[in-house]
C-alpha cells in the first residue's frame, strides 16, 4: 500500500464509546528474534485519545509461547480483560498480552483475539510499517505515521 496515500487519522476524531474495525494491512509481532504473531485479520479498536489498540486472532499467535497470568482489568466499554506472560528462548515480558473472553456484545469481533503492548516487542508492525509504542505503559496504542495526537499517556502515567 502507498503510504503517501493514506489519510492521517487524529485521535480526538474517533469515537467514545470505542469502535472496533476491521485492519486491511498485515499486522506482525517480533519478540527476542522470534514472529510471535503474524496476522492478515486483524481488528483495531479507536478510542478518543488513543492511538489505535491492534487485536490478533488467536490462531495466527503462536499461543504456545503464551502463559495466561492472574492480572485482570476492567473496560468500561469492553468488559473484563485477562493477562498473558510472552516467553521466547529465555526472554519474557510479564502481561503483555490481554484478551477479553467474553467481550460485551459491541466488541465480539475480538473475542478470541489478543492485543499486545509493543513497547515490550522486539517490533511490531503495521503493513511494512514499524511502529511506535504509545507512550507510558499504562495504554496499548500503537502508532504509525498516518495517526497524529497528542496521546492519553506520558511517561510513568496512568492516564493524563
């Protein structure tokens, strides 16, 4: 896909309550030299303020690598979420997964599906696109070019 074609996307236009959509792009995760995920169906999720938050299905993550931990959360829009530990050769990175098991109606599309932090990832991209992690390390967006801010997070935030 032309890069240069693609329109860019303010965070303060999606929408609250969020909106999952389908991703038309290849979306791949890469953690300590391994592709942990490779994906061509994809959903993303928009939230006000966020930057895209990319969820994979389950059979294109190599679940094997995946160990489901104690941590859970509550979304308000999404329901409860739990927490997956990624171990590749030695290498983990504690909860940083998460999925919803029994996503309230308006999100069954990611049921069955895995989201992930990139900052803990070796890379991850978005088409050929390798992105950058939100910042702080209480949000999971991922941002590439074409997604302009400014961002909920910061550094050490837990919000604004």
């Amino acid at each position: 896909m032309d890069e240069s074609n693609i329109p860019p996307e303010s965070v303060w236009d999606y929408p609250r309550p969020p909106r999952v959509e389908p991703v038309s792009e290849r979306i791949r995760i890469v953690f300590n030299g391994e592709v942990i995920a490779d994906s061509n169906w994809a959903y993303r999720v928009l939230e006000t303020s966020h930057p895209p938050v990319y969820y994979l299905p389950q059979q294109d993550i190599r679940m094997e690598l995946l160990s489901l931990t104690d941590k859970s959360s509550y979304c308000e829009w999404k329901g409860k979420a739990v927490y997956f530990t990624l171990s590749v050769g030695g290498k983990k990175a504690s909860n940083t997964a998460w999925s919803y098991p029994d996503p309230a109606p308006e999100f069954e599309e990611i049921q069955g599906h895995l989201a992930f932090y990139p900052g803990p990832m070796e890379a991850c991209y978005v088409g050929d696109e390798l992105v950058t992690p939100q910042p702080g390390n209480f949000y999971g967006g991922w941002i590439t070019k074409n997604i302009k801010g400014p961002f909920k997070g910061g550094p050490g935030s837990r919000g604004w």
